[in-house]
C-alpha cells in the first residue's frame, strides 16, 4: 500500500543516509534486481518532492561485475575482486541513472575510501561536495573505491560499506542513517536458525552484549554481516546520528522511516550531530589558528547566517592548512565561532580584504568564494573573551 504524502511536515527525518546492502540488491540471487532497486529508486524520489535531503551509500559493485563478465567462481583473490568491482561499477550507476532518469532526478557517484575521509582535506572535500549536491536535489550514488581499496572486498567479515554509510552519514551531519539489508533488524538469536529469535525494536546503548548478538556470518553475496551494521551504528550514533537496521524489501520501507516509523531496531544517539559538531569545534583542541575579521563580516555570520568571505578578514594569526579549524574574532577580541577552513594561513593572508572574484588572480587558484562556508561555521551562543594563548 502506498503512503500518501501531503506535506514536507509529515517527514520526521529530513536529511538522511541509505545504505543499500548487496544481499538486498541483488534479491539474494546472483545479479542485480532492477525491480527491487526500482522501488527503492521511487521511494527516494518521492522523499525528494517533500524536501528531503538523500545520500545513497551501496555495495552491490562487484556482484554486477560477476554478472556482467559472465563469471560464478567463488575466489578470495583480491585482484579478481578488485576487477570484478571494476566492471561492474559502470553497470551498476547505469542502472542508478536510468531509474532515477525515470522521475527526472539527477544522479552523482563519489568513490571513497575511509583514508579519503580521514584526510582532513579529503574530508573537507567531500563534505563541501556532497552538502552542494544535495541543494541542487542531485542524489550522490557513494561506494567503497575496490579498486584501492581491499578493506571491503578482503573476506574478512569487515563490511566497509557498512562503516562507509556511518562516516558518510557524519560528514554530513545527517539525521539518520538507514542500513536497509535483507534481515529485519537485531535480534536476540540469528533468525536463519532460531525460530525463537525475537526483534530488538530499540537500542539505546551498543554494549558488549549487544555486540555480542551481532552475528558476523556473511551472506552469499554480501561481504558484511550484522556485527558491521552494529559496528557501523555504534560509530554514527557516537557523532549524533540516529541509525536504524531494517529490511529493505519491506513496502516503503524508506519513507516510513523518515516519517519515523518503528519498524527495524533502531539505535539512539545520545547526543545530537549538531551538539557534536559544535562540542569537536569549540573545545578548542583542534583548533589551528585564528582569523579576525570586520563589522559587516560579524553581521554576515552572526544575523545573516552567511559564509565569510575574504573580504571580511583583517588578520590572520597562526600556521593551519586547508581543511583546519580556525577561531573567528571580531576586532574587539571577542569570539564569535570556529570554522573549517577552506584555504591555508599563508592563502588566506594574500587574499584578506579581497572581493571573491579576485581570489583566482592573487593565488592562481580558486577553492571558492567562501573562506569558511555555512555548512562548516558554528557560532558560539554567547560571545566569550579572548583566551590567553
């Protein structure tokens, strides 16, 4: 049955994060399922028509290689996986592309690693681009980059894309993360041979013994078990994430989620990701410099909620590189917030005072307009002295 949707209000997760296990696109067989992934496709796009933000996180890369090369041998040869994944990439966002053409949504694909995002200018990188996407309301396609990468196609019951889907999940600050397998959830027993075996509806801390019930058996075409999602919702609800483990080929599955449907077993944050961010900028322990900047850049941030640009700033103290957090000050010492910063101290002290559009000219390059952009600024709530440093 379908759910009608009248209104943006009937959405209770807004910007969210669906991982797509391999077991689920293929429909447990041997290839992809272009019906199974059909559906989930117009779930996603009708989220989109009610303002909501989606980044799809998948496997299923190396499955439609096998397939397509027309290949069943089973193999833990790392190089055969990495070409496997290779082919099947290109067929795999080729079906994206058409089922989301289908009601005119553009599609993106980003291929990362967990050292991309670990990388304080890969991870600003991503955040920037993938935070862009979603304003133009173009769906970013992200997965595991096998062919570099030999975490998530190594047998060894790890589950990148699992812990991928988590980390995408906190680089942008999303309010939900939807790990949708072929399983209904966490349960007291694997359900595959305990009939007794009952669904954790909640779980409001991942302890030993929850791990404990993560059953780490790998199904026949996936590459991570239910000990990955726990792993995985373990670290995306220490950022503020809320995750929930459920079985994607339930009806609607996804907009029920977002509206905040029960169904799966759902993992609570303790926090929230906005009360994360601000608490990792503000403490003051990465914080790499500072910049001190005009009047109507105080305005711009403090009352307009803009970016700052370089010609708000009038000085640059400390030595930090692209991708830093830097301490923001008004000319009377007083701070306003923390930002990341999208250029270096040595960058940023050519083009301090200047109009954007003359930023290419004095650096040869050009990251943007923004020294720090929106999306990576928290102001303090109260304005604080300066520090002695």
């Amino acid at each position: 049955m379908k759910i009608e949707m009248t209104g943006s209000s009937s959405i209770k997760y807004r910007r969210i994060v669906v991982k797509l296990g391999t077991s689920l696109l293929t429909g447990g067989g041997n290839q992809l399922n272009q019906e199974v992934m059909a559906k989930l496709a117009e779930q996603v796009a009708r989220l989109l028509q009610q303002d909501a933000e989606i980044v799809i996180v998948t496997s299923g890369a190396a499955a439609a290689g096998r397939h397509k090369l027309g290949l069943t041998k089973k193999t833990k040869d790392i190089p055969y996986k990495q070409v496997l994944a290779s082919v099947g990439q290109s067929r795999l966002m080729n079906i994206y592309e058409q089922l989301f053409g289908q009601h005119n949504i553009i599609v993106a694909q980003a291929l990362l690693t967990k050292a991309d995002i670990a990388d304080r200018a890969g991870y600003l990188n991503a955040r920037n681009t993938l935070l862009a996407l979603m304003e133009l309301k173009v769906v970013c396609i992200v997965n595991e980059n096998d062919v570099v990468s030999t975490d998530e196609i190594k047998e060894v019951k790890f589950g990148q894309n699992d812990i991928l889907s988590a980390m995408v999940a906190n680089l942008i600050d999303a309010d939900i993360l939807m790990m949708l397998t072929d399983t209904g959830g966490l349960y007291t027993a694997d359900p595959h041979v305990d009939p007794k075996a009952k669904l954790i509806p909640v779980v409001k801390e991942i302890d030993a013994s929850i791990k404990r019930l993560g059953s780490d058996t790998v199904s026949a075409v996936g590459t991570g078990g239910m000990i990955t999602k726990v792993e995985a919702a373990k670290l995306a609800t220490e950022s503020g994430v809320r995750v929930v483990i459920a079985d994607g080929r339930e009806p609607d599955i996804i907009i029920r989620l977002a509206q905040g449907d029960s169904a799966g077993t759902h993992f609570l944050s303790t926090v929230s990701h906005l009360e994360s961010r601000q608490r990792w900028m503000l403490s003051g322990l990465s914080t790499k410099g500072k910049l001190t900047i005009d009047s109507g850049a105080v305005l711009a941030l403090k009352k307009q909620r803009r970016s700052l640009l370089a010609a708000g700033i009038k000085a640059v103290e400390g030595k930090f590189e692209r991708g830093d957090i830097v301490a923001i000050f008004d000319t009377e010492g007083t701070q306003i917030g923390c930002g990341i910063t999208n250029y270096s101290a040595a960058d940023i002290d050519i083009i301090k005072g200047a109009q954007s559009d003359k930023i290419g000219s004095f650096l040869n390059f050009d990251y943007g307009p923004e020294v720090v952009h929106r999306n990576n600024l928290t102001l303090l709530e109260r304005e604080k002295p300066i520090a002695n440093r």
